[in-house]
C-alpha cells in the first residue's frame, strides 16, 4: 500500500490509468459470491435428510454468532474508551450531505421485507446478500424435504455447482495472487486524482 501510495504521488499521469486493475479485481471478487453462497449454502442444506439436525445446526451457528459477535463488540468498545479514538478530531461540515434527520428510518415491516427476496436474480444484481443468503436457505431446505429420487439430482447440481465455483476460485486465485498490484494500483490510482 505504501509503494502503490508512492508510485501514485510520484507518477500520477500513470497511476490514474492503473485504477483500470484494481476495480477489475474488486468486480471479479463481488462476482463469485453469490454462486459461492448459494452453492455452499445450498448444498449443505441439501445434503441433510433430517430437518431437526438442519434446525439444531441453525441454533447452534445463531447462539455462536451472537456470542462471538457480542464478545467483539465489548473489545471493540474497551479499545475505543482506553485509545480515546477520535478524542480533538474535528470534521469540517459539508452543507451537500443530507444530515441524520434528513435521512427517513426504515419501518419493521420494511425491514422485514428487504430480508426476503422478490426475485433471486434480482437479488443476485443488486448484490443484496442478505437476500441470496436467505434464498439459499429455503432453496436447500426445501431440497432437503424432497424424496431421494428428486432430492439427490438437485444435490449433485448443488455440488457440481460448488465444484464450478473451485474452478472459478483457482482463475480469481491467479488474480488475488497479484493482489498486492491491485492494490498499490488502487492506491496509485486514488493518490494520482
């Protein structure tokens, strides 16, 4: 980061046309993950027969998400009051933002309904994550219901599916293995405008 900083301060002519790289690799990673979240989602979900296994599975990941994430935020907050972050940082005011109370707060029911996908591709477009991830979940469950006979083609698809994204993963592993150039590309790039 630091020569791409450089090299952008030094040559900037040049760094502004290296910014090319480093939003192709940011494209190609928001790229692979909604087949990676589907695939792995949904065929984990689809390789159990047993519905109450499926349910405890999901309880245990929810009790340890919510452990681990609230563990976090403690260290979080112990940091910030012991570093004093931000103590004597004064920000210039943009009178071209919109301020908080400008902003209108989303409702329950809103957002509720922005959880549930009204169309998977959609979903899939706008990069909505929470979407596809939820989308996955009944896709595999739904799978999962299914008798051996129906359920067991969809699980090959589902793996096959995953064995693609492996593929996938090795041509964007030649790209993250010149991941450092893409991001001295993207700092190059921001320091030379």
């Amino acid at each position: 980061m630091v020569a791409g900083a450089e090299f952008g301060y030094d040559v900037p002519s040049v760094a502004k046309n290296l910014q090319v790289l480093s939003d192709i690799f940011l494209r190609l990673i928001k790229t692979i993950i909604a087949p990676l979240l589907f695939s792995d989602i949904g065929s984990r979900y689809c390789s159990h027969a047993n519905i109450k296994q499926i349910g405890r599975m999901g309880w245990k990941s929810l009790l340890y998400f919510e452990i681990v994430s609230t563990l976090a935020l403690f260290i979080g907050l112990l940091a910030i009051n012991i570093g004093k972050a931000g103590v004597g940082v004064v920000l210039p005011t943009n009178p071209a933002s919109p301020t908080i109370s400008d902003i209108k707060a989303q409702t329950t029911s809103e957002f509720l309904l922005h959880i549930f996908p009204e169309n998977i591709a959609k979903a899939i477009f706008e990069g909505q994550i929470l979407q596809i991830v939820i989308f996955s979940i009944i896709f595999g469950i739904a799978v999962a219901m299914l008798k051996d006979k129906y359920r067991l083609p969809m699980l090959r698809f589902s793996e096959s599916l995953a064995e693609n994204n492996v593929q996938i993963y090795k041509y964007c592993n030649v790209l993250c293995s010149s991941c450092s150039l893409c991001s001295n590309c993207l700092y190059s790039g921001h320091m030379g405008a």
